[in-house]
C-alpha cells in the first residue's frame, strides 16, 4: 500500500476567510506578532501498490481533490 | 418549451424550480442525477442546495455525477444552462463558468433578500434592460465570488458579467456585495451567453404572494428565446 498526505491550500492573492478571522482573534488574544493565518485542507491517502501511482495521485488532485482556479496542493509521500 | 431540472443527492431547491416554470406556463420535469440523457428538454436547470452535503467543495463531487457529462454536451452544443446557488457552483466546479465561489467573507450563513443591477450582458436567459435593478433573495453560505484580474478583465470586456449586488438605489460598491464577492459579482455567463449561474434564487419570486415576481424574466426570456431560434 502506497500512503499520501496531501496539503491543499488557497492560492497566493485568493482571500481566505477562516484564515483572516483566526488571524484576527489570536491578534485579540494577545499574539500581535502574528502576521498572517492561511487556513487548507490536510488530506491523507492509502492506495494500492501499482505502476505510476504518483501520477495517478497529482491526476486525483487536479481532477477533485483541489480547484485549480483557487488552489494549490503539495503531495509528500510517506510509506519511504 | 421544457425545462430539465436536475436532482442531486441533497438538492432541495428543484421543487420551487419546477413549480416556477410550470406556473409561468412551461413544461419541467425532475432529471435524477444518475439519469444519462436529456432528450427532449429545451433547457437545463442545476437548483439550489447542498449536493453531496457540501463535502470537499460546494459542487465539486456533483460535477461528476453521471449526468453531468451530458450537461456538458448540452452546453456546448450551445444548450441553454442555468446554474441557481448551488447549481452555480456546480457550474463553476465543472468549468463551464469561470471563477470559484468561496465561503462568505463574514463567515455567516447569509438568508435575506438583496438588491441586484443588470449589467450590459450577452447572457441568453436575461432581457431586461442595463440598469434595470430586481430584487430576489440569496441563501448561501458560499457565494463569495473569486476569479483572478486576467478573468476579470476577460468578464468585462467580453460581457459576460450579468448581476451585481447593489444599493436599493442602483450604486454598485465594494461594500454592496454581502458575501464580499469580487466585482459585487452576483451572476455571470460564458462567453457563448448560453450557460448562466447566479446565487440569488429567481423561483422564489415568481409569484406576488411570496413577495415579488423579478424572477419571472428569467424564464420568460430564455423561452422567448429559445421560440425565436425555432421560428
């Protein structure tokens, strides 16, 4: 079995609601050294062992697991 | 004319749809979203909702409900699609519109009735005239529209921005826009004008009882439209 984990955040410029609110209440709480709280998405992956199962996952997030339009990802593969 | 009206697990809007278009005269009839055609139909209708619960992102698992790949055909056979709230986001998921929609600004779940301008549009399922200012409800949680400058830029340019939320009085602000959308971008077309999504929701005000009739143009127009063609 072939594990992922896959981070999908919003791109650079797309305003990220839950991420400005959290930025602003831990500002109120008293971290004013916090500076910016981007919000994403943790995704973890188990697929079976095959022939070119890391492209078959980049083609799972381009396809659903992220928005091109909106979206960035990053694939790390952790079964070494 | 006959409106298709598709049903996606956690639609809840088709009925009002359907009742709108039928009280206006037309024929429309439910399309499961496992249905695999869409013979016989004029024009196709995604209502609002929550398909597939929202999980993921509003839409991005209806895109690919077997259905879908003919929603896609239709439109681009140059078929009449129109998108309502969840439909637009299914829309926009699937690509035929350009742009996201993102979680409200304020993070609120936002139910009340707004005040929208028609802009100068190539959309095939508006006729009013530029300016001309309707009122009709939204209930979303994410309608906050987000495209890049270069799409922006391509929208203007190529007509394709249809409503923006304004004041009662017409003045279109960036503080109009109660979801914090981009542009105060309430509705928007293809380039072709044929497919069409917006998030405030025509079939509620069809009829004076429940408040207003704006929604009604957005059937007419596309029927009248649609006769032309045939004629």
């Amino acid at each position: 079995m072939a594990r992922y984990e896959i981070y999908v955040t919003y791109k650079d410029g797309i305003f990220d609601p839950p991420g400005a609110t959290a930025e602003r209440a831990l500002v109120n709480l008293g971290y004013e050294e916090v500076e910016r709280v981007r919000i994403g998405k943790y995704i973890q992956l188990a697929i079976e062992d095959g022939d070119g199962e890391d492209a078959r996952v980049k083609e799972m997030c381009d396809k659903l697991l992220a928005n091109p339009v909106i979206e960035d990802y990053r694939i790390e593969r952790v079964d070494g | 004319m006959r409106f298709a009206v598709v049903v996606f697990p956690g639609s809840n809007c088709e009925q009002d749809v359907v009742h709108a278009a039928r009280l206006l005269g037309f024929g429309a009839d439910y399309v499961w979203h496992g249905d695999d055609s869409l013979d016989g139909f004029d024009a196709v209708i995604l209502p609002g909702g929550f398909s597939y619960g929202d999980y993921l992102r509003c839409g991005a698992v209806a895109r690919f409900s077997p259905i879908m790949s003919e929603v896609v055909r239709f439109a681009q056979d140059g078929g009449p699609v129109m998108g309502i709230c969840n439909g637009f986001q299914i829309l926009a998921e699937a690509h035929l519109l350009p742009g996201a929609l993102l979680r409200n600004e304020g993070l609120k779940f936002i139910c009340e009735e707004v005040t929208l301008k028609v802009e100068g549009h190539v959309c095939d399922w508006l006729d009013l005239p530029v300016d001309t200012i309707v009122r009709m409800p939204i209930n979303h949680n994410e309608g906050n529209y987000v495209c890049d400058d270069d799409t922006l830029d391509a929208l203007r340019d190529d007509r394709q921005i249809v409503l923006r939320y304004s004041t009662p009085d017409g003045e279109v602000t960036p503080c109009t826009a109660p979801n914090g959308a981009r542009y105060s971008i309430a509705g928007v077309c293809n380039e072709a004008g044929n497919v069409f999504g917006l998030m405030p929701h025509p079939e509620r005000v069809v009829d004076p009882v429940v408040g207003g009739t704006d929604g009604r143009h957005f059937f007419t127009a596309i029927a009248e439209r649609m006769a032309q063609v045939a004629g």
